[in-house]
C-alpha cells in the first residue's frame, strides 16, 4: 500500500507545480498585454490626424455651360456647370425667409444660388451689406464645423456685393465667395464652394453663373412661396398658391391642379386656330360647358397672340360654375390654361378687370376676392430649354460638401 501512496503524491505535486507554474505565465501575458494596449493608445494619440487631400482641380477650359434649371417656385433659373456630376439639382422655398434656392453639390464642389425678398425694402449696396450680417452669415454656414469672413468688397461699379470666406468640413478647409446684388423686389446671390486649391475653378463658375441667372421681376406681384408647374416636353409653366395641389400630371400630357373652389387644368391644345370662333368652338366641347360669355385678346410680350373666352357650366345637377380658358400660342403651337370655379354664375372677365380707385367699395372687395384668378393667369408662360430642380426641404443653409476624396 505504501507504494501507491508515494505515486499519488508524486501525482499530486506534479499538477500543483502545474498549475502553479500556468498561473504565473498568465498572469505574465496579462501584464504584458494591457502594457502593450496602453502603449498603443499613446502612439495614437500622438500620432497626427490625417489631412484628407483633394483631387487636382477641374480644369475651367472643360466646363461647359449649356443646361439650366429652373427653381421650383419659379422665382428663378440658372446655368449648370459640368462636369462636375451634380446629380440631383435640389430645390427649396424656405417661408420664413421668402427664399427661393437652387443647390448643387459633389463630392468636392457646391453651388447654393438663392434669391429672396426681404421684409423690409434694400435700396443700395450698404443696405445690401448690411443684410448680410454676421448673424444671417452664422445661420448661413451652421452644417459646416467653422467659417470665417476673409474679406468683403462692395462693387460700386457693377452694383455688386463680394465676400470671400474660409469654412472647413469633413477637417478640411474650403474656400467660397459669393455674389449678391439687388433686383427689386428681390436680392439675388450665387456662392460658389471650392477646395482652398482650386480658386481658379471657383472664379470661373462665379464669371459664369453670375450673368446666368435670371430672376423673373415680371411676377414680382406674386408671392414667393407659389408653386410652380412646368412640363419639360411642352415648356409651359404656371404658377399657382402654394395651398393647391397637382391632382394629375404627366409630362407632355394636360396637368389638373386643385384649390379653394377651383379647378385648373394646363395642356397642349392640336388645331388651327384662325378667328374668335375657332376657339368658341373649342371651348363648346370643355366638360359642363353652358354657354360663352366672353372674348378678349389680352396683351402679351414680343406680339405672341393670345385669347381670353369666359364661358358658364352646368353640371348634371343642375349647378352652374363658371370658366375662363386662355389660348396662348408661344413656338408655333397652342397652350390652354383653363380655370373653372363650379358653383359660382360670374363671367370672370368682368370679376378680374381692376377697377378704378374711386369704384364702388362693393367692386373693389370683389376685385380682391378674385385676384388670385387674376394673378395665376399672368404666370401662364413658356420658357423653353430649361429642367426644373427636384423639390427638397427648405434647409436655411449651404449644404456640406458630401465627402471628402482623398488623391
């Protein structure tokens, strides 16, 4: 039995030396590891963060300025430079402000072109200056980490107004400069975005977008936040309240837009179209139609003819409505905005003639109840060769730039 026992021992030592001898290896690597993870954490903290780096810049003799895109409310357009790839042109109405924008942006470069109507009148540049102070600037930049104002110069030569900054994003510094200058009612601004290598490319796009854009003063008795609609096979557009809906559209086919007791519809019409019948007879064939009521040839720019019909309705029940349907003939062919207001027997030719300002206060409050009508039909027009930018939520803001590439 004795031997058995002296062999259990043996045993016994051996896995306490074992194990013993495992414990303090461990413990050995353990040390080791958390010495060595600490030491990591000092070498990245002193390790300098990493620059990012732009690609070279676009050369300014391959930029063409061919396209132009028209803002979403129709207050404005402009011409695109490319390249670069803009993808998606966005556009917003920003109501606070009365601000129509249009921004491009890539992965280097943003265009943010705006135009607004303040609430109190600008009248000269130092006023224009003023404008632009550095709260609405602080406001302006708020997606970017930092900017700072680097100089500014108020052009009494070309009535413009010049500011140069340096903002950084994505810890990488840009520079921008932006144009701003007044046609009243509005104020118009282009700011261009660059990488700091690349000012020879931002010049070039402000020389170009500058004279580009073109502000449509000629509705400026509209209010900015309207919509617009424009159909990009046919390039008419109208604008309408902003509280109206498009019910139906396509491009290149007739578009319906419903409001407050009205229904709009805006198409291309086929036919010849040679005296008042031609369009009487067209009108006879409309849904609901009655009876005519009138015709007029209102005035239009560069002599383009059109004809005004006001017509009444009737529905299958019996409620009468009444109708105005406006013929313009822009690039040899005829578009047709017709507005039909079920439930009310007035011939709107005589509803939105303005009276004078000694007329009967019960003209003058009928005048105002139907000038939207009035309104919404001087917007009928054509604009030819132009997208319309993709609806976005009004941000306030220059977009950031979307990343940063490095070489």
């Amino acid at each position: 039995m004795q031997p058995k026992r002296n062999r259990s021992a043996t045993i016994m030592l051996y896995v306490l030396s074992f194990m013993m001898i495992a414990s303090l290896f461990t413990g050995f690597i353990s040390n080791w590891a958390q010495q060595r993870a600490a030491q990591r954490e000092i070498e990245a903290a002193q390790r300098p963060t990493p620059v990012p780096t732009f690609l070279p810049p676009l050369d300014p003799v391959t930029i063409s300025y061919s396209r132009r895109v028209l803002q979403g409310n129709g207050l404005f357009s402009i011409l695109v430079p490319e390249p670069p790839d803009w993808g998606e042109i966005s556009s917003t109405y920003e109501d606070p402000f009365r601000r129509g924008r249009i921004f491009m942006r890539d992965d280097q470069h943003v265009i943010d072109a705006f135009v607004e109507e303040p609430t109190a009148p600008i009248t000269d540049l130092e006023g224009l200056s003023q404008f632009f102070n550095s709260g609405t600037l602080n406001v302006s930049w708020r997606s970017y980490s930092a900017w700072k104002e680097t100089n500014r110069i108020l052009d009494t030569e070309q009535n413009l107004l010049v500011i140069d900054f340096e903002v950084t994003a994505n810890n990488r510094t840009f520079v921008s400069r932006q144009i701003s200058w007044l046609s009243e009612p509005y104020v118009n601004t282009v700011r261009v975005i660059t990488p700091d290598n690349a000012t020879d490319l931002l010049i070039n796009m402000l020389d170009n977008l500058v004279p580009s854009l073109v502000t449509y003063t000629d509705l400026a008795q509209i209010p900015t936040s309207w919509k617009v609609y424009y159909d990009e096979t046919h390039q008419h557009l109208i604008r309408y309240p902003s509280t109206w809906n498009v019910t139906d559209s396509a491009d290149g086919a007739p578009a319906t837009i419903e409001g407050e007791d009205a229904i709009l519809r805006v198409e291309r019409v086929e036919g010849a179209f040679a005296d008042e019948a031609d369009f009487t007879a067209y009108v006879e064939t409309l849904p609901y139609f009655s009876s005519i009521q009138s015709v007029q040839n209102p005035e239009y720019p560069d002599g383009v003819a059109a004809t005004s019909v006001t017509y009444l309705t009737q529905d299958a029940d019996g409620n009468v409505g009444s109708g105005n349907a406006l013929f313009v003939n822009y690039a040899e062919g005829w578009h047709l905005a017709n507005l039909v207001m079920p439930n009310v027997e007035i011939d709107l030719h005589t509803e939105l003639a303005e009276p004078a300002s000694d007329a009967p206060q019960a003209d003058q409050d009928r005048y105002t109840q139907y000038s939207t009508w009035n309104r919404l039909f001087d917007t009928f027009s054509y604009l030819a060769d132009v997208d319309l930018a993709a609806p976005s939520s009004g941000v306030g803001n220059t977009p950031i730039i979307e990343a940063t590439p490095t070489a």
